[in-house]
C-alpha cells in the first residue's frame, strides 16, 4: 500500500507557480551575469604607455610586451 501511495505521488507532474518559475529565471540571470563578471575581472589588464611621437607598431610592441599578448595587424594599413 504504501508503495503504491508513492508511486502514484512520484508520478504526478509537478506544477510550480508563476512567482516560483520568475524566481527561478531570475537567479538564473543573476548567477549568469555574476559569472560572467568574475571572468572580466580576472582577465582585465592594465596597460600603462607614455609615448609620443611614436609609430603605431611601437605602441603595439609596447602592449605586447607588458602583457605577454601579440598583436596582430597588417602592415599595409600603416604604410604611407
């Protein structure tokens, strides 16, 4: 009796109220975007230039070299 009383319970569909779906939609948004800021501030650098009268490749040797990353371009847009 008692596993049938279950079964029968299990096996009803389960029926949230609208505020409970919202609710849950809602801390899922806001999970989503405290994640996503996480990932910002982590892979946020900063760059300090003082340069002047400098081609722009240098200022791109420069931030390479103060991050560690490449960046990439074509020379031609450069070219007089």
């Amino acid at each position: 009796m008692y596993l049938k009383a279950f079964y029968y319970l299990r096996c009803l569909p389960l029926r949230l109220s609208k505020q409970t779906v919202l609710t849950m939609k809602f801390s899922v948004l806001l999970l989503t975007i405290a994640c996503m800021h996480a990932v910002a501030d982590v892979t946020g650098q900063t760059v300090t230039l003082n340069l002047k009268n400098v081609s722009v490749q240098n200022v791109f040797k420069e931030v390479s070299r103060q991050t560690g990353m490449s960046v990439v371009y074509a020379e031609s847009l450069f070219k007089n």
